[in-house]
C-alpha cells in the first residue's frame, strides 16, 4: 500500500497528544513553517532574478537593434561617399604625377643654369 505525500503528513498530524507535547517538536508541525518561509523568499528571490534577467534582455535587445541601426546608417554613408572617396584617390594620384613631372622639370631648368655658369 504506498501513501502519497498528503496522506502520510495527515496521519502524522494525528498522533497522539502525548507525542506532539512530549517536550521534542514533531517534524511535521516545525518543518513546514520554515520550508514555507524559505520557500517564499527563494520564490521571491528568484521571482527577482528572472525579472533583472528580463529587463537586462530587454536593454541587450534594445542595445543591439539600436548598434544594427547605426551600422546600417553607416554602411549607407560609406556606400554613399565611396565614388567620392574614388575621385579624391584619383585626383591625389594626378597631383602626384603633377608634381613629378614639375620636379623633373625643375632639375632639368636647374641642371641647365649650372651648365651656363661654367
């Protein structure tokens, strides 16, 4: 014959008088007051837990749709400057050439002045 939980506690509760008051407390009647007063503050405290952990999801999610929105804003400002970006790296390099070729020019125009003092 197996007895559920219930059924054991209730038979437990009624032992006789002269057990319940023999100067030892009886498991059942000191035990639950404390599981329930245990129980209640770990349900507290993990009642929150779990709301800190929601909240901190809510602020990561928030935070991570908040990073892909600028991502996003700043891959459409690259895409956009890039052929500016392109005209300004070809434009450097035709300067660079330009200066080149003045440079050459220039040690050429120097190179002649000396030939004319000797």
């Amino acid at each position: 014959m197996t007895q559920s939980f219930w059924e054991s506690g209730a038979e437990e509760g009624q032992q006789p008088e002269q057990e319940q008051h023999s100067g030892q407390p009886s498991l059942v009647q000191a035990a639950p007051p404390e599981t329930v007063a245990l129980s209640v503050d770990e349900f507290s405290a993990l009642e929150e837990r779990i709301l800190r952990a929601v909240n901190l999801v809510k602020r990561e999610r928030m935070a991570r749709a908040e990073a892909e929105e600028r991502a996003a804003q700043v891959e459409a400002q690259l895409r956009d400057q890039a052929p500016q970006v392109d005209r300004l790296q070809t434009e450097v390099n035709t300067l660079r050439q330009e200066r080149d070729q003045v440079r050459q020019r220039v040690e050429r125009l120097l190179s002649q002045l000396d030939a004319l003092e000797l």
